[in-house]
C-alpha cells in the first residue's frame, strides 16, 4: 500500500479468438489463443516481485487462466469481476450492431437482453468497496469491466470508461494521491 491508501493492480486477460476478431464476450467461456497464453506467461515476471494483500479473478476461464500463467493459481474468483453482459449483442462486432443501430456503443446504448451500465456499475462498486479494505489488490477481468471499475475506483459513472483503452495482457495500477483516487499506470 502505498502511503497515500490502498492499490489497485488490473489485468486485462490474454488474447481469446473473439477478443482478436473484435466480438463482444460476455458469458462465452472461450479458451486463450496461443498468443493469449503467451502474453499471459509474459506478465509473471512483472507481478512476481510485488506483493498483494488479495488476488481476485472473473469466473471465466480466460481470466482465470491469464490469472494461473501470471503465477496467480490461487486467485479468489469475485462473479462481480465477470464481464459486461453483452445480452443479444453476444459474439458480434460493432460495426455489425450498427447495421441496425447505428452509433451504437456499449457506453452509450442498451445491449438488449444484457446488463444496463448501473446494473455493471453497482457490482463494480462492490469490489471496489473490497479492495479499499485491504493494502494491494491484483484482479484479472475483462476489457469492458475493467474499465468500469477504473471508472468507479476514481468515483466517475461507469460511461467514462470510454476513456480507458485497454489492451490485452496489460497491467494497470489504480490507487491515490493524498485523498484523491487515481491513476498511477495505465494499459502497460
């Protein structure tokens, strides 16, 4: 912990197909590619020397596996990790959506048969709320949760994680400056 509050360490998980190919995944359970694999294995070295106070993961398997490579076998599953549920937009890009809704985007519209961004706001709100009672958390999850989360950690709704790209196999650390909740690195 640092002397200014606790840390908030976030991976995003490895490479899946659909990650790659843009497809929105929620609740499909999809393996890593091999390249997922081997961004996962390359995180070790960069955690291993640090040391957290609780290890958390999504239940899916992408996150969990990035979690096992990155030396985190033992990382406690939090269903309020999984993913944004992406409803009837499950499987498809973007640009498909808005074949028929135009300008779509996750921060901006309903994903019909899916989670509203309050609905993905209040179980990101729990974590956060958990992480803040410990020194430093590492937490493996997902593109669009993971965002939110960052959102909620510096008290924004969860649309401004529209600003927060993150890749991939990145590490980012959240934590605070005085009183002030903050970035400290990003999509790394």
């Amino acid at each position: 912990m640092s002397d200014a509050g606790p840390e908030l360490w976030v991976v995003r998980h490895g490479e899946t197909e659909w990650s790659r190919d843009g497809k929105h995944t929620s609740t499909t359970d999809l393996p890593l590619t091999d390249i997922g694999e081997a961004g996962a294995t390359s995180l070790a070295p960069r955690l291993a020397e640090v040391e957290f106070d609780l290890v958390l993961t999504s239940p899916r398997q992408r996150a969990r596996r990035t979690a096992e490579l990155a030396g985190f076998a033992h990382a406690e599953v939090d269903d309020d990790l999984a993913e944004w549920a992406y409803g009837d937009y499950e499987g498809i890009t973007t640009p498909e959506i808005r074949e028929t809704v135009p300008g779509w985007t996750v921060w901006t519209h309903p994903s019909p048969g899916g989670e509203s961004a309050d609905e993905v706001s209040a179980r990101l709100d729990r974590v956060v709320e958990r992480v803040r009672e410990h020194g430093r958390v590492l937490v493996f999850a997902h593109g669009h949760s993971l965002r939110v989360l960052t959102a909620r950690w510096l008290c924004q709704p969860a649309d401004e994680g529209r600003f927060f790209r993150l890749d991939t196999s990145t590490v980012s650390v959240l934590g605070f400056e005085r009183e002030t909740p903050v970035l400290l690195k990003w999509n790394s």
